[in-house]
C-alpha cells in the first residue's frame, strides 16, 4: 500500500534533481551543441530516439534523455566518493 504513494513521489523528486542537475552540465559539456527541453513544452513530439535538432542548429534533447544523464551523472559521483573514500 505504502509502494502506491511513495514510488510516485519518489520517482517525481529523483526525476527533478536528475533533471536540474544535467541541465546545466549538458551544454558545457558538450560545448554547447547539444542543449534540454524545457520542461515546459509546447513543441512537436520529439522522434523515438529522443533528440532532435532546433533551427539554430543545436540538438535537443528530450527532458526524460537530459533526467537519465543526471542519474548517471549522480552514479559516478557516488562511485568516485565510495573509491576515494576506500
């Protein structure tokens, strides 16, 4: 019962920090070819793949792709933290 509450929850906040913390790091990275959606859209739907290229000629890529490189982004720092801790 308590997994029917708190999954949702959860998964909205991770998403959100996931999210806030690739956003900015993704164009410096990238050196700035590659950019977020907002969260906010109004735009056509993006292709299977979740990128596409905005008239400007950058990439954008969709909100779900920019949460999943945060997570991977919060992964290696947790890894690098727990082998520099050992």
């Amino acid at each position: 019962m308590p997994e029917g509450i708190l999954q949702p929850i959860l998964e909205g906040f991770f998403q959100v920090v996931c999210y806030f913390t690739a956003k900015p790091l993704l164009p410096m990275v990238s050196f700035r070819t590659v950019r977020a959606e907002a969260i906010t859209r109004n735009e056509r739907p993006f292709p299977w793949h979740g990128f596409k290229r905005a008239a400007d000629g950058t990439v954008i890529m969709q909100a779900e792709w920019v949460s999943v490189v945060g997570l991977l982004i919060w992964v290696g720092a947790v890894i690098a933290i727990v082998l520099l801790w050992i």
